[in-house]
C-alpha cells in the first residue's frame, strides 16, 4: 500500500518499491528454476504449501502494478497452473476442479454428510506433518520427495485441509486473469 499511496514520503517510497521488487525477483527466479515452474524452493512444501505458491503468485501481480514487467504476469500464472494440476502429482488443489481433484477433502461437510462442495482449496503437499499420524508414517518411508507429500484421504489435515485464507490466495489470482 505505501508503495502505491499518492501523498507518500518519496524517499521511503522508493525504499519499499525497491525492497518489494526485489522479493518478486527472487519469487521470479525460483519459479524459472522449477522443473514445474511453481515458487516453492525445496523447503517450503510445508502446510498450506499451495496456498503459498498461490500468494507469492499474487505478490508478483502487486510487484507488475508497481513495475510492470511479463515475467511477473507469467510466474502468477504459473501458480494458477501449479494449483490446477501442473506439478510432480499431476494433482489439481482445487475441489471439483480439473482432470485430478481432491476426492477426500478434510472438511467437515463432506465427513458428515458426503456431500462434495467443490472450489476448495487444500493445502497441498507438506514435508513437514506437524503431527499428523497418517502423514507421518507416510513420510517416515523415506522415498517420499518434499512437493510429493500429500495423501488425499479425508484424517489427512496436515494435506487435504481447505481454509478461507487458502481461497482468498486463489480468488486473488483467478480474478486477475
């Protein structure tokens, strides 16, 4: 917001632009060294791992609003595209949505009543389960890559949760484009 705000002290302005801009060329970079072009390094399949591909996607559309550049556009894009079901599972994140959704979301709605309630976001692979039993014993395989941790059943919370902060990442993006 001081970035954009008219009225604003330019010389701190010009700080925030510089500093933000440059977090969005890093988020840039990795999304280049990606063999599925997402802006997750190794590290970050953690929980809500898709949920945060999808915000760093929406910070390069903030970062294209402060300086517009293609490559910012792209590497959002491509976040949209890494939710959909472009990544190491061929896996869409959305609920009802695309060739591979989720079919066992970790939502309430859907235990009790199974009912599907499509457009959900989940969270996505997570290395690191945070006491998750099911995930646990799963990653204690040892032959399971970090953007490959995730198990579509319903007890998986630490993978297949759905939260409103997960959405509102993915509604940013899909409005844009």
């Amino acid at each position: 917001t001081y970035a954009t705000t008219s009225g604003a002290d330019s010389s701190f302005q010009n700080k925030v632009k510089s500093a933000y801009l440059s977090a969005a060329d890093e988020i840039v970079s990795k999304i280049k060294n990606d063999g599925y072009s997402c802006a997750l390094a190794q590290d970050q399949y953690t929980w809500a791992s898709t949920k945060n591909a999808l915000t760093m996607g929406d910070m390069l559309l903030m970062a294209n609003q402060i300086s517009p550049k293609a490559e910012y556009v792209e590497g959002a894009l491509d976040q949209i595209h890494y939710a959909l079901g472009r990544n190491s599972l061929s896996k869409s994140f959305l609920t009802g949505i695309g060739a591979n959704p989720p079919a066992h979301p970790h939502n309430r709605i859907h235990e009790s009543t199974g009912a599907y309630v499509p457009g959900l976001l989940v969270g996505g692979p997570n290395f690191v389960s945070g006491g998750d039993p099911d995930q646990t014993k799963y990653l204690e395989s040892g032959e399971v890559p970090p953007a490959k941790a995730y198990l579509d059943v319903v007890p998986s919370w630490s993978t297949n949760e759905y939260a409103i902060d997960y959405n509102s990442a993915a509604s940013f993006a899909l409005a844009w484009f």
